[in-house]
C-alpha cells in the first residue's frame, strides 16, 4: 500500500524553521529573567507537495481526492509546539472555475482524559468547589473529558484548514497527513494548492505566536502547487 506521508514528504515544497510573530511584541510579552529563544531551538516544519486524482464525476462536476503533509520537528527539551493549524486554499483556474471544499479527513479527533473533581453543595443548591460548600457534603467524582487533538474547518469553501493541539498525551509532533475531498467544475482545467503554517510556541509555559516566513501566514499569498491537471488524469 502507498504511504501517502512518506510520498509527499520525500521532496518537501517547504522547509523552515518557525520564526516567532514580531520579536519586539514577543520581547514585551516575556516575563522578567525570560529570555527570547535561540533560533537554533526553534521547531522545523516541512510541508509536503500537495497530490490529487479524480475520483468521480458527478453530472457537470468532477470530484478530486486531494492529500497534504507536514512534519513538526521541535528539538527535545527545547522550544515546544503547543498549538498549530495548516490552512490550505484551493485556487480557481484561469477560467474561473472554482473548487469547493465537500469533505476533510481528519476531521475530528479527541483525547479521552480522565478528570477527578471534588464537588460540595453551595447555598443556592448548586455544585460548589470544595471550601465553599454547605452542610459538610463533599463527594469526589470521575469522568472522561474529550480534548480535542486534530478539529478541521472550511467546508463548503475553498481553504480547508487543521488545528492541532498539544494536549496531556499527545505532542505536536512528527508527521501529519490531511486529506479533502474537491468538488469543482468538470471544466477545470487545474488544481492549484497553496498552504500557510502558523502556530503557538511552548516556552517555558508561555505561548507565544509564531509562523513560517517571519510573517502572518495566509495561504493565498503562498506559492502555488498544481496538484492535479485534466490533461494527465485521463
């Protein structure tokens, strides 16, 4: 079976280090004795060259599968990626066609967590923190929180986008595949793919934004990958 990550990472269209928002801001967000990182302890992030073939079509529409990579490479003990999202926009061809986004894989995914909470009685009958309840009650509880890991957004327009969270078991790092279904025109004559990266860094606890290219990321304004052409699929 084809490993579709290993695919569109073997010749990365983009490698770089993430670079923090605007170093006077960050400079003025860090507390006394903190220090701006080191650009040697910066995450690297690789992004995959986009790929599409047609699936179907549908009366006047053609359907494109289309997979996206990127990999987060923090350094160990270092600067950490605490939160990231991968936005990648779909581009009319010359003609004006336009693909819309129908469907996106990962779409949701979530960390079962298990929470205890120590719950008491307040005055006006509701559950209170311990401390601060009445008649000495006080009852310890489990439950299973869901921290959401991977939520995808962008349905039914042209820029599909990823959040990925850090979260008490999982790290954001490592490889990352993000699939889309594309509906378009039959008439399209190209697939063109272009994808921003941004992110909030881990030091020390202190989130701080950042992005590749040293600037606010927006996937229009990213060089374009043709990732499908009519005239290959047959």
């Amino acid at each position: 079976m084809r490993d579709l990550v290993k695919d569109l990472l073997a010749e990365p269209m983009l490698r770089e280090q993430l670079e923090l928002a605007t170093s006077d801001r960050a400079t003025r967000a860090l507390p006394s004795g903190l220090d701006l990182p080191d650009p040697a302890d910066m995450p690297v992030v690789e992004v995959g060259t986009p790929y599409a073939e047609k699936v179907a079509e549908r009366g006047s529409d053609v359907v494109l599968f289309v997979a996206m990579a990127c990999s987060f490479r923090p350094v160990p003990g270092r600067v950490a990626v605490a939160w990231a999202r991968f936005a990648a926009h779909f581009h009319p061809d010359p003609s004006g066609h336009s693909p819309e986004v129908r469907d996106l894989y990962p779409d949701q995914v979530e960390d079962e967590v298990r929470v205890a909470r120590q719950l008491g009685v307040s005055p006006e009958l509701t559950f209170a923190a311990i401390g601060t309840g009445i008649g000495g009650f006080q009852r310890t509880v489990e439950f299973t929180r869901l921290d959401p890991s991977i939520s995808a957004a962008g349905l039914h327009t042209s820029t599909a986008s990823w959040d990925y969270n850090q979260t008490a078991i999982h790290r954001i790092a490592g490889a990352k595949l993000m699939c889309a279904l594309v509906r378009a025109p039959a008439a399209l004559a190209a697939l063109d793919v272009s994808v921003a990266v941004s992110a909030d860094l881990d030091l020390k606890g202190l989130r701080l934004p950042a992005w590749l290219g040293g600037r606010r990321p927006d996937p229009n304004d990213s060089a374009r990958h043709t990732a499908w052409r009519a005239h290959d699929s047959g």
